[in-house]
C-alpha cells in the first residue's frame, strides 16, 4: 500500500472536539476543526489568523460579579493558610472554573505553557499510547465518563486488549474518578519505553480489567491507497489536516489514472482535522450544493458550497467505511456523501460530534476553547442527536458487526475484516449498476 506523508506522533488524545474560528476575543485565533484535545493532538494547523487589540473587548455591563471575584481572591491571598507565591495560579483556576460551570466538555482553557506544547505537538513530535480518549456524562448516572474514543493502529495500544468504548476508571492504581480530562491525558502520557496501567471497565462484563501498555512513538500516515483487483480504488484518509488535500488529490489522481472503476474511501479512525481542509477534500467527490451548514448562536445556518469540479466523476461507485472513531471533520464528510447519494455509507455510526469551537490565543500566551456553533450535514441533520438508544453520529446504510469484547485481536485485525466487508459491498453495488446497464 502507497503512503502519500507520513507524521511522526504518539497519539493520547483527550477529548474530541471541533474547532472553528467565528472571530476573537482577544490576541489572536485560529481556524480548525478537530477531533483533539489541544494538550494532546497532532497535525492541527492554523488556517486563519486574525489580531486583534485588547481593546475589542466588549466593557462589562454588570461589576457585581467581578466584584465578589475580586473579594474572594483578595480573602484567599490575606488569610489562606498557604501563601499564594503566585496570582496567576489563582487567575487561572477562576477561569477553569468558569468553563467548568458551563458543563461542556469541550470547552477548555490553556496555560502559556501548554498552548505552547499545543503547538509543538501540532508539528507531531511526541510519544505516547496511541488512543484517542473521551469525556462524556452519562444520562442515567448523571456522571461523568473518560472512555477510549477509538484506538490507532500504529500504536501500542492497539497491541494490547484495550477496546474502543473502554471507560477509564484508574491510571497506575489511581482513580480518575471527577478528574478533568486534561489531568487523566497527564497520567497516561509519558516517555516511550515507560508503561502505564490503565483498569477499564468495559460493557457487559462484571469484573474491572488491568491493561499495562509500554509507550512508544507512533508513525501515522496521512494518506494510504492502493489498487485492488478488479480496478477498485481504496484510500484511507486519516486525517484532515494541511498536508491532506495534496496527498488525497495525489492519490485520486493517481487511482484515476490506473482505471479506477469503482471506490472505498475510508475514513475509520479518522478524528476529524481542518474544517477549510474538509471542505476542500468534500469538493473532490461533489460537485455542487451545500457541503455543509454552519450554525452560530441565534442565527440561521449558512451553508459552504461546493466549487463544481470534483475529481471523481460522478459514476465511478462509491463506498465509505466509518466507525466510532470517526468524527468532526469525518463526519462532515460522511454526512456530505450520504445526504447527496454519492457513497454508500457502511460500517459503525460515527462519534456524534457535531459543535464547533473558537481556539483563542489570549495577550499573555494562553489560550481559550469555547464551544460556539454546531454544523449540519447538507439536509440539515444535526449528527449529535441520537437516532437510537446510545447511538449518534453519522447511520451507516450497510451496518456492520461491531468488535467482539471478548476478542483479543488487534485492531488491525478487526479492521481488514471491515475492509472486506466494504469492499464485498461496493463490488455488489457495481454489479447491480452493471446489471441495470445491461
């Protein structure tokens, strides 16, 4: 299998979330839309930076609550026990707790220090156990959840029997029970070479289960295809970030050029990337109408149109292959090919992560997440909501078997059955269109 780049990461995602820039509080922001928490995720790049002057911002109407602030923090710094050597410490717990108080996951805020280990990390130079984690509150427990979100198969935990939907309940013997989602990514990063344990429990099964896994750096290709008997092209896309619309043109084209006559795109295990970045590959395969809907608070949805030159042509068959680990950025796609009939969507419902959030880069070198708009698929649906009991995201048309807790096989494993299965369905889908041709 051709692989168009390559990036060196060792993936512990956080929190899946989306990133998109409405415009800035403060310093600067950037456009992106992801599936990482920005303490722990590669290849995201800014897509548009625009400053602003401290003076932009809005001059409060009410002082009240500034003033019971100003109160507390002035009591805590005379009469705490402990001396505070450092008021920064307490600006940046007010603000944590602000975010907190809005119940939102995704929402976050950054110290100077790690925006800047943000930024680094971008570039995809770290280590660690190759999982993307999730923090989510159960509806009938009304508690709060850290579960693996899906598993990379370049990494080591996909080599061990840790299973997506795994919840997280101890790291090294230490319940994370109430913890923050950047605390418990904290716990589990590391130095490759060092091993962390981690006890899940996991659905159906009675008992907590000990998984001990030995960091390590994971190599992630953006782009891999290749050309399967019978003329059918495959690509996986695995994530959207700057490099993805050159290396996903290179491979169309090249697939193209060989004859391709029929197509499985898969994006499993894809967390999503830039949002200009999934417009531009949504364009490779429509070539008109809206590619998506864009909501911001209190207003109407504005759609992104499609540019009308897709690369694909428009009868060469279609299958695309997601699961749980397909989200933000994936799903639009997913969605986009769905709504407009352009592939037949099969496998596992995607994540469900439809909101939108601002990265801000605040004066002092921190920076600000906040949730700020939602997106919808070009008929409008909303992929958040639940379709069935625990169920959201993108539908599969075909539906696939989901993976055996009690098998101990790898991941990668598990996914060339999934391939299979994808690949037997676009070939009937051919031989039906063929059949109906004469």
């Amino acid at each position: 299998m051709q692989t168009t780049n390559r990036v060196r990461t060792g993936w512990i995602a956080a929190t899946l979330f989306s990133v998109f820039v409405m415009g800035a509080l403060l310093g600067r922001s950037f456009t992106l839309l992801t599936t990482f928490n920005p303490l722990s995720m590669a290849e995201m790049s800014p897509s548009t930076i625009r400053s602003e002057r401290a003076s932009d911002i809005s001059s409060p109407a009410d002082l009240k609550p500034l003033a019971t602030f100003w109160e507390v923090r002035d009591k805590i710094k005379r009469n705490c026990v402990y001396p505070i050597e450092d008021d920064t410490k307490l600006t940046y717990g007010a603000i944590r707790g602000m975010l907190e108080a809005l119940e939102d996951p995704y929402s976050r805020f950054m110290t100077p220090e790690e925006y800047k280990e943000f930024q680094s990390e971008s570039e995809g130079h770290f280590s660690g156990i190759g999982a993307v984690l999730d923090r989510y509150k159960d509806a009938e427990t009304d508690e709060w959840k850290i579960v693996i979100s899906s598993i990379l198969p370049e990494g080591p935990a996909s080599k061990t029997a840790l299973r997506p939907q795994d919840e997280i309940i101890a790291v090294d013997g230490k319940s994370v029970e109430g913890m923050p989602l950047s605390r418990v990514v904290s716990m589990i990063r590391g130095e490759a070479g060092t091993t962390v344990k981690l006890t899940v429990r996991r659905k159906n099964q009675r008992d907590p289960i000990n998984i001990e896994i030995v960091r390590g750096d994971v190599e992630i290709p953006v782009v891999e295809y290749e050309m399967l008997p019978g003329n059918i092209g495959y690509v996986w896309l695995r994530n959207f970030n700057r490099q993805a619309p050159a290396k996903m043109r290179q491979a169309l084209e090249d697939l193209k050029a060989k004859g391709m006559k029929g197509l499985v795109l898969d994006l499993s295990l894809d967390p999503g990337g830039i949002l200009d970045v999934a417009i531009e590959i949504g364009n490779m395969f429509v070539g008109k109408g809206p590619l998506v809907w864009i909501r911001e608070r209190g207003a109407e949805p504005e759609p992104i149109m499609a540019q009308g030159n897709p690369i694909v042509p428009p009868d060469v068959p279609m299958v695309c292959l997601i699961d749980g680990g397909s989200a933000s950025a994936s799903e639009i796609l997913a969605g986009l090919l769905q709504d407009t009939n352009r592939a037949v969507i099969c496998g596992q419902h995607s994540f469900g992560k439809a909101g939108v959030q601002t990265v801000i880069e605040l004066n002092d070198g921190s920076s600000l997440v906040l949730t700020t708009a939602v997106y919808l698929t070009p008929k409008k649906r909303d992929i958040s909501q639940e379709w069935a009991k625990g169920k959201r995201g993108v539908k599969p048309d075909v539906e696939f078997p989901e993976p055996d807790p009690e098998q101990q096989g790898s991941y990668t494993e598990w996914h060339e059955q999934q391939k299979k299965r994808a690949l037997e369905v676009l070939r009937q889908h051919m031989a039906a269109k063929a059949a109906a041709q004469g």
